[in-house]
C-alpha cells in the first residue's frame, strides 16, 4: 500500500481591518507600506467576510509578517 502526501495549502490569515489597496495589491510593504524598497513574498489573507485570497509582500523590515506570526 502506498500513501502519497498531498501539499498543505499555506496558512490564510483573515484581517478585519481596513487594507490600503497598495498592501492589499502588493504593492507596498504589510507591515510598513514601503513602495520604494524590493518587496517579497510574506503569505496569504483574506478579507473578513471576503472569499478572495491576496498575496501580501514586505521589504523585511520585520523579522515575521502579520500572516506568518
């Protein structure tokens, strides 16, 4: 019998806030709102009562994200 492991989809963070579309976008750091710095990858949210799923970006100026803590 053989089991194959299927991929886990990553952690969602769901925010209740109010979002600037630069962040919302990935456009501008989560965690500051930089524009002018190189943005990467930091997770995934979902906006309270929302169904689509974003993909956040930071500069890395902090050493976890809000969807990573």
């Amino acid at each position: 019998m053989s089991s194959t492991l299927e991929p886990q989809a990553p952690p969602v963070l769901v925010v209740g806030e109010q979002v600037s579309f630069a962040r919302l976008h990935g456009r501008a750091c989560w965690d500051c709102d930089a524009v002018s710095s190189l943005l990467t990858a930091a997770g995934l949210i979902r906006l309270q009562g929302g169904a689509r799923v974003w993909e956040i970006r930071t500069c890395g100026c902090r050493p976890k994200t809000a969807s990573t803590q």
